[in-house]
C-alpha cells in the first residue's frame, strides 16, 4: 500500500470483528517496527505478544476492559528498559569495527553509551552528572541527559515509541486495523510480564479488523498553523 | 511510494547534498505527521520550523554542530508541552458533541483531562493524584498517571515521538533522507524557541539529500526472536 495512504487509513479503532488477523501479517508489522530509529541504535525496547487465553484475560482486565482489548485478534505490549543497552552493546561494537567506522564511534559504545545509560545504585550518580552537565553547559552546549533512571526511561520510552508507530501503520499497510491504548495498570502489567524493575509499558496495542463503529466519528486534528510554527 | 519501501529506505542520515529539500515536500511530511495517533487526541505537540539563517546557525551550534545539523537542508524542533491540552479541548469537546459520541466523551475532555494533564503548583497535586492511585489500585486495576509534571511531560513526548516517526517515513516516501537528533542542548533550544517551562524538546529533525558517506555502513538490528516475546 502506498505510504500516504497507510498513513490516512491508520485510525484508532475500539471495536474489531471476530476474524483472527494473521498471525504472519503481525509479524510482517513487527519487523517493520524494528526499523524504526533509535536512540544510538540500543534497541532498548521488547515487544510482549501475549497469546496465551489466560494471560491475555488478565491483560485485557489490566487495559481496565476496554473495548479495544476485549474484541482485539491480538493483543501486543510495547515495553521500553534502558538497562537494555547492555544486549546491542557487542554487537554494535562489532558492526562500528565491521563497517571501518571511526575510533570514536567504536569509542562512543565502549565508554560513553555505558556511562550515558547508568544511574546508579539509588539514583545516585544522577545528581552527579546533573552537576556535570550543568558547570560545563555555563560554557558552552552540551546534551543534558540522560542523568537519572527516569530520563534514561524517557529516552527508551521515545525510541519505542518510534517503533510502535512503525508497526501501527504497517497493519494499516497491511489492511487491518489498530489501536494504541496508554489506558491500562502499569503496576499490574509488569507483574504479568514479569518484567525488571527498570523496565516501562509504553502502549499495550490492539489488533483485528475494524468492526461497525469502530471510531466515534471522522479524524480531527487541529489546523496546521496552530502547531506548525515557522521561524 | 510502498510503505514497507519508505520504512526500509528511511535510515539516519548524517551528511546531506547542498540541493535544497523542496519545502511543499516538508509541508506534505507535516501534514502526515499530525495524523499520527496521540493521547486523547490533545494533541500536545509543537512543530518548529527553523528557517531564519540567524536561528539556524544558533540552533546547529546547539546540537552540538553535528554534521546532520550542519549539511542539512532544514531543520525542523518537534517539542511536546502537557499545557497545550487546554489548545485543543474545546473543539474536541465540539467534535464529540457533533459526532453524537456517548455523554462519556464529552464528560471525559470537559473534566478527566484536565485533571490528567495537571499536576498542581510546586507539582503538589501529584503525590494526592499517587496516593489515590494508589489506594484505589489496591482493589481493582487502574491508571497510574500522569500526576506528576513529568509524567504529564513523559506522554506527551510519547505522542510527539509518534508524530516526529510519521515525518521521518514520509520524509523517505517522498525521496529524502532524515536525521533524528536527540544530541542538542535543550536549555539552549528552548531559550532559542522562546518555550514554555512545562515545554520538552523532544528531537530535531535534519531533512536534506543523502550525500556521498551518510552513514557508517548497513543498517543492523538485534534478532527478532531477542526483542519479540510470545507468551
């Protein structure tokens, strides 16, 4: 399907047939959503495809048993863990030396992304880099992050976000139908994922086949020269 | 061009050609980067468009002078800011009374959002908005947030992201080639772009042609069965 148009086809729709989506189709969009960009190519991200009938009750009662889940064919968790660096680490390492990329980049995974990724037992080398960044930002510019586990969360959380909207608008490439709920228990979602500490549920998303009122209504959006801004 | 095509092209980009990225192209990749999914359609993100010469050098400087910022051909600020749900709320509100949604809808954006979306002075509503959370979640699943600024700023990075991945794809339909910078000052940016406190940078964008050496070699990404989990 055209890009545009899988783009314009994307809505987020609550309520979906009985037919079961295929399953290669998911897998298709899941392969598409790795492509995304991400925050220097850690991969920070995994994705739960919770197929199993009692976990996917459970899943659906933590989505506060929204329509979208109840009727989805499928139901997948993105989650976002920055501790994840540490999985990409050798094999990025091994790619920068693969591809004769500079010192530096070989560098940047070995010492910096490291250090960048580490908060500290408590959050305590936070506050440290946080002082860091401030005292040589008087200077000149300099990234100001991440320092404490929440913003390394953020920054995984942005990259799985990227990967997310990739595969949401492949199922629409692919004809099916899609919804994105941030409405569930994260507590109670890790606990049945049985996930780290560390680690966040960014979005669970729904899969199927629009059923009749899937949507409220037409898409509206606000008009473009409200949120573009030309300087 | 296909979708699948525009998702494989797209890489991250770092040195462009002096040829001019035509600007309707940039207006029709905005165009469909608002039509990404976002939190309660609030729509709470903000596309800067730096084109003043003067702007630009500043703004290259503050992404560290990398070469994506510096050879690129425009460059665009995506920002997410919690405070522009009061933006969209009453034609939302319009919208759901003339798509005769339930009494629910219209009940939920005249006052569940703004509840959501605020988090008091000093964020002193947050640790009430935590405690209910988290007394009520004792008995029955339930949303854990946002109370606090940065949970309200964490949502609304997410959606923004979502935005920013439709412009980056459709950027690569369109035949260009993208950066997402996530290397910037963000003080310094949001001083440039004269912001809001409660406003976060999410990334900037390059847009350009690729040049000669745009990246470091093929794209490389972890196993699919290391990052998707059936359960």
């Amino acid at each position: 399907m055209d890009f545009f148009e899988a783009v314009k086809k994307r809505r987020s729709i609550r309520r979906y047939t009985q037919d079961p989506f295929p399953e290669d189709l998911v897998e298709k969009a899941l392969e598409a959503a790795v492509l995304a960009p991400n925050s220097s190519n850690t991969q920070t991200w995994n994705f739960y495809w919770v197929r199993s009938e009692e976990k996917k009750k459970t899943l659906i009662e933590n989505c506060l048993s929204q329509s979208a889940a109840r009727t989805a064919s499928h139901l997948l968790v993105v989650v976002a863990d920055p501790k994840l660096w540490k999985r990409s680490q050798s094999s990025l390492i091994e790619w920068a030396q693969k591809a004769n990329a500079p010192k530096e980049v070989v560098m940047y995974y070995e010492k910096l992304v490291p250090i960048m990724y580490r908060w500290g037992f408590l959050n305590l080398l936070a506050p440290i880099k946080d002082l860091i960044f401030f005292v040589t930002g008087l200077f000149r510019p300099i990234m100001r992050g991440p320092a404490s586990r929440r913003d390394a969360q953020e920054v995984a959380i942005k990259s799985a976000a990227l990967a997310a909207e990739n595969f949401v608008l492949a199922i629409s490439a692919l004809g099916g139908a899609s919804c994105m709920m941030e409405g569930f228990d994260e507590w109670r979602v890790k606990k049945l994922l049985n996930l780290s500490s560390s680690a966040r549920v960014v979005m669970v998303i729904a899969v199927g086949y629009e059923a009749e009122k899937g949507t409220w209504g037409p898409q509206v959006r606000l008009p473009m020269n409200e949120v573009v801004h030309r300087l």
